[in-house]
C-alpha cells in the first residue's frame, strides 16, 4: 500500500470522470455570506439539486467538482480574511443521500472507479483545509456521502427531526470510501464505529436517528425543528468566539488503540463469521479498514479506502447489489401488473378474523399505519381478551419508547375493538382471516363473514401455501377475494406477496397493492399457484436440507454446506423461525403438487409435534438435534452421507430449475419480481443479487436450462 499512502489528490486530472455522470441531476452548491451576532462572517454553502424533497441530494461526478470550486473559492476568502468560517447545509429535510449511484454501470475500469473514490476524498477533505472551521449543519438525511460532508467537517449540528443518518455502504457490498472508515472510529471510537459501519447495515439496513448521532458522538449539538438553522448559527458563532467549549467524550484515547481496539474487532471479525459466513467480501474490508484506522495519518486511510473502493466496486457483489438496489428503489415501489389505484375500494374499517398471535400482529400494523377502526373476533371471549391485550400492550411499548405520545396510544387503542360477535363485520371495507392453514376452515369463516359484509367489501386470505381459488370456491362473490400473504414477524418483513385468481376482480386487487402500501409494505403481484413465490423457493431448500439428513448427514454439515448462499439463516435455523408445523404443512402442499421435484418426510410432522427440535448456540445457530429428536430420527435416517459440495449443487439446481418452470407457468411476470420477493421476504443477500443472477454466476442456470436468466450475466467489470 506505500505507493499510495501520500496521494496527491490535486495533481490528479479528474475531468474524465464527468463521462461517467451522463445523466446526473447536478446537485449546485449556491454560497451566502451569514454574519453572526458577534459580527463574524460564515459563508453557507446550501446543497440542492432543485428537486422536491422526494429526489434527495446526491453526489456525482459534477456535483463534487462544483463543490470542490466553491471550496476553493471560500479558501482563496479565507485566506484573504473576508470569512471567518464554512457552514454545509442542504436543501428542506435533506443534506444528501450519499453518492449518486444512477451510473455507475458507466465505470469501465479499476481506475476509473479509484477516481471517484479520490475525487470524494479530494473534496471533501477540503472542508479541513479551508484555514477556518467548517461546520456541517446536518438538516435532514444525511446518508453515505452525505454523512461524510459532516464527518470531513470541524464541528456538526443535526436537526432533531432529521429522517436519518448512516453509512449504509456495506449493505450494498462496498464500503464507506470518502473518508467514513477513518474518520468515523476516530470520533467515536471502535466500538460505536462497529457499530455504524458493519452492524447497522447487516441487520436489514437499520438508521441513526438525530438523538442517537448525539449520543454517540457524531454530531457536537442536537436543536430542534423550529430554529434548527438559527440555533446552529449562534452555536456555530459561540464556538468561533470560545465561548462554546466542544467536548468530545467518545472520541477514542491512546489506551482504547492499545487494548480495546484489537479485542472488539476480533469479536467483530467472529460475529461475521458466524452471522454472514466468509463469503460477502465488504464486511470484511471494511472491518480491516476500521482495525488499521487506530494508527496512522488521515492520509493514509483516505488512500486505504481509495483502494478498497476501486476492488469492491468492480466485484460481482456489487455489480449484483446495484441489481437488487435498483429492485427494492424502482420495481417495488411501481409493482408490475398492479391495477389503477383509482379502482381501489376507500378502506374506513378492517375486520381480523381470528386473534391469535399473527391476527393481533396484523391489527396492531393496521391500526398503526392506517389509522381506522380494526375489529378482530375469535370463537370465545378469553382469546379476543387475549388479543386484545397483547394490541394494548404493544402500544404500551411504543409508548415507552418515545415513539408514540399519550394521546396517540389512547387514540390507537380506542380504535381496537374485540368481539365474538360477528355481526360488527357489517361496516368492515376490508376483511383479513387469520386461522387455522386448512382449506375447509377457511372457507368456513369466509362463507359466514360474506353473509354479513356489504357486496362491494373485499375479502383476504393470509395463507403460506393453499389455492386462493379453492379457498373463494364456496363464496358467492370469488370475485372479491385476494391473497394477501405477509410473512413472519409481521411488523418487520417489508412484503407482501398479493395473489390474483382466475376470478379477482380489479377493484380487489387495486384494494390490495393501495391497502400493502398504506401498511408501509412493498407488494408483489403472483399468480395462484402452490407456495406462490418465496415459501414455493424457501421449500425447495428446506427439502434438499431434509434429504440430506435422511441420507445421513450431519445438521451441522447440512446446515454450513448452505452457507454460500448467503441466506440470514440456516436451513433447520429458518425451520425452527418459521415453526416446524408450519413447515411440515409447506412441504405437503408442495410435495402433493410436484411430487417429482420436491422433498418431503413424514417424519417432518413427528418433530413438530415435539417441545423443542434443534439445539442452538447463544447467537441462534443450529448445533444439533435435540435427545428426543435424535431418538425419533435415529430409525429413518440411512447411512450415505452427502458432501456439501453435493448438497449445495443440488439446492442451486433445483432453484435455478424451479424458477424457471415458475416463469415458464407465468406465476410472476418477470424474473426481477422473484429476485425481489427473495430480498424481501427471504433476505436473500443484496450481494447475490436476488437468486437469479447467484445461479447464473454460480452455472446451474446452464446446467439446468442450457441459458441463463439475465443476458448479459450480472458480473462485475472485473469479471467480464
């Protein structure tokens, strides 16, 4: 790394990478004089790209080399003594959404993609070479790039209300390249820095709010809303005149570098391991970027990043998190085949059939998001009390949190009503059921709900696995029936798969994709067929990991010959998640479909009716069979065990075999919405991509098909 250690970033020509930003909405950086009550003078630089607040701030190419002018231009004026100090802020609710990534399929090469990792480093780093402080006044989202404007600055406010603030890299395979991997554990030590680079990003791209930036050292103030420009302002002048001392109490010493340092990136390098296995390669480089950050100049590191940027961002991981990023931005935010929202029934009431513990989840998301009177019943007074209380309960939570205030809470638990009394579904818009997964039982309930609903009053089933159409069979209106599956925990998991029959009218269907977006869910159109998408995938994977312990194989071995796959968990670990009878009920309704491609044991249903299964370590990985398991299997399993070279051929063969019967039968329009039912009802990794282009890189679309799902093969620059 010696060569690169001292760049010289203003000898760099950087007029080529405007080439690679055809298409950019420039971000401008207009500056306006301030003068302070003390009577100093803070130039302002405000970030806006002109848009609403729905196209947030990036950072290309030619929005970096115009703020790298307007830097220079405010050095050349502080030099001369006409400014006292430099402010960034951006435009209403956003600084900026971190670099902008709408062409960088245009990178051609290693060196170009170094390039604009040295052009952020360039200019940003300016902001600590002005020869007066700089502040970052962080109005609104701060992400990536945006967080780094800050991080390069002297001092930094936040609004309190700010949306959010990140550094989400890693959770598109790269790193945080523009000065974030040093500059963020020299500020706020490892352990927080952990924290925010690597953690936050795996565990489903979790967000700061403003408090927690505060608390952990990242901004220097918090002010609310109201005065938020002119709070910062005169916080800014007191710290110019001394009269406002900055402490820093995270910022780490020479004891933290010593000892702490090397302990907690072990850990760190542990938790990976076990969590994501070896395979996704930016959890990793940025953990070393973070462990070399404890010595050494800024300019070293600036250079570490540079090198680690250009590697990732010409990799297949990336080529693929640009894939799936472009899914959950564009694709599920526009869902294909979705009728006119015009159509869409006004939901004023929801009616729950049932109050078990996935019925009381769906009424406390749709009292939650959509605000309107959500009725739930079940066959006796005990269960809906039950329900009931644990909706209240779960207000009471919130409430605790901060994230709700009295009013709100009393407002949402007095529009949950509990009732054996069915005739209350009289007035419901939109009826969800919540029972038992048996065809006879749900058509049961909807045949008695459908004699006391109005006409045009839409009815949903939540099923995993069972037909739609069989289910509506018995109703006289099928037309009003939709499949409306969420999947486990209800308030996390942002899809919805929305099942069409032959029968489904347009008016229920808009009702769906219009009621899935007011619940803050991404929704996916499929056809009726067995499984639908993510539990018709996830069985084949759970079949291929069950065959092989009936041929002998190990738990353990099974559950690791999984691991390049990427998925969050373990095949057994995701069964155990799921329930072993919800489980054992997937597969049978598979297996009967498709007897020749699917995998089933009766034994399936034996275990599930055990207390406990599997045995697993502290962080929930699977480690063995539990005593009455092992007895139970020890009769049924043979004695030829599989390799995991074996194994995991075999789950990518059936995968890549599956979707494409799948797209064959029209079960979803495109292969992008498997891709992104895998994402987002799966977690399939953003660095595979979704499934398809994993099983193209990895060959089994050629073994299965002869051809692969996309033309080209979604692959990096580095492997073309």
């Amino acid at each position: 790394m010696s060569h690169t250690t001292m760049t010289d970033y203003a000898a760099i020509d950087f007029s080529g990478i405007r080439d690679l930003a055809a298409d950019e909405v420039v971000t401008h950086s207009p500056v306006r004089d301030v003068r302070l009550p003390s009577g100093k003078v803070l130039a302002l630089i405000t970030l806006d790209n002109g848009r609403d607040h729905t196209r947030p701030n990036t950072l290309g190419p030619k929005t970096l080399l115009e703020l790298g002018e307007r830097l220079d231009e405010l050095k050349a004026r502080a030099d001369a003594g006409e400014i006292h100090a430099v402010a960034v802020t951006g435009k209403q609710y956003i600084l900026a959404a971190g670099a902008d990534l709408s062409d960088i399929t245009l990178v051609r090469s290693k060196d170009d993609a170094r390039k604009i990792a040295q052009l952020g480093h360039h200019v940003l780093g300016r902001l600590s070479e002005l020869g007066v402080p700089s502040f970052a006044f962080v109005n609104g989202l701060a992400l990536g790039g945006g967080l780094e404007i800050a991080l390069n600055s002297t001092y930094r406010t936040v609004d309190a209300s700010a949306a959010a603030i990140a550094l989400p890299e890693v959770f598109l395979g790269i790193i945080p390249g523009w000065g974030g991997a040093y500059l963020l554990p020299n500020l706020i030590g490892i352990e927080n820095a952990l924290e925010v680079v690597i953690s936050n990003p795996l565990k489903q791209n979790r967000m700061l709010k403003p408090q927690q930036a505060f608390d952990y050292g990242i901004v220097d103030a918090i002010f609310p809303a109201a005065n938020y420009l002119e709070n910062s302002l005169a916080w800014a002048d007191g710290v110019l005149g001394g009269s406002i001392k900055v402490v820093r109490k995270n910022e780490p010493g020479k004891m933290e570098r010593l000892t702490k340092w090397p302990i907690a990136i072990k850990m760190a390098r542990g938790m990976l391991e076990s969590r994501i296995g070896t395979v996704p390669r930016s959890p990793y480089m940025a953990l070393e970027l973070l462990d070399k950050a404890k010595s050494g100049t800024r300019a070293e590191g600036f250079a570490r990043e540079d090198e680690a940027l250009a590697d990732l961002v010409v990799g297949d991981q990336f080529a693929a998190s640009m894939y799936a990023f472009d899914l959950v931005q564009k694709r599920a935010k526009r869902p294909v085949g979705a009728p006119d929202k015009e159509l869409a029934k006004k939901v004023t009431k929801v009616g729950i059939i049932g109050a078990g513990l996935m019925a009381s989840q769906f009424a406390l998301l749709f009292v939650r998001k959509m605000q309107v009177p959500v009725l739930i019943t079940d066959l006796d007074q005990a269960r809906v009390d039950k329900g009931v209380a644990y909706i209240h309960d779960e207000i009471g939570k919130l409430e605790a949190k901060g994230r709700l205030d009295g009013d709100a809470a009393n407002k949402l638990r007095g529009l949950v009503t509990g009732t054996t009394d069915k005739s209350l579904y009289a007035d419901c818009d939109f009826v969800i059921e919540a029972v038992f997964e048996e065809v006879g039982v749900k058509q049961q309930v909807f045949g008695e709900i459908e004699q006391i609903i109005a006409e045009d009053a839409i009815l949903a089933t939540n099923t995993s696995s069972l037909s739609v159409e069989e289910i509506g069979a018995k109703l006289a209106h099928p037309e009003r029936l939709v499949g409306f599956h969420f999947f486990n925990p209800v308030a996390v998991m942002p899809l919805i798969e929305i099942v069409k029959t032959p029968q489904t009218a347009d008016a229920a269907l808009s009702t769906a994709f219009v009621v899935a977006k007011s619940l803050g869910k991404n929704a996916v159109l499929t056809a009726d067929a067995p499984g639908f998408v993510v539990n018709r995938l996830l069985a084949k994977v759970m079949g291929e990991a069950a065959r092989a312990v009936y041929e002998g194989t190990p738990i353990v071995e099974v559950e690791k010959a999984f691991a390049p796959l990427g998925l969050p968990m373990g095949p057994f670990q995701l069964i155990d998640l799921v329930g072993w009878k919800v489980a054992a009920h997937v597969q049978d309704t598979m297996v009967r479909a498709f007897p020749e491609r699917f995998y089933a044991n009766e034994n399936f249903h034996a275990l599930a009716e055990l207390p406990e299964v599997v045995e697993k370590d502290k962080s929930g990985r699977v480690t063995g069979w539990t005593k009455p398991a092992e007895k139970l299997l020890r009769p049924a399993v043979g004695s030829t065990p599989a390799t995991a070279d074996t194994i995991l051929r075999r789950v990518q063969d059936g995968l890549a075999q599956e979707i494409r019967i799948m797209l064959d039968e029209g079960v979803v329009p495109e292969v992008e919405d498997i891709d992104l039912c895998l994402i987002l009802g799966a977690g399939w990794p953003f660095i595979d991509g979704g499934a398809s282009p994993y099983l193209d890189r990895e060959g089994a679309s050629e073994r299965v098909f002869d051809d692969t799902f996309h033309h080209p093969v979604i692959r990096g620059i580095a492997s073309t």
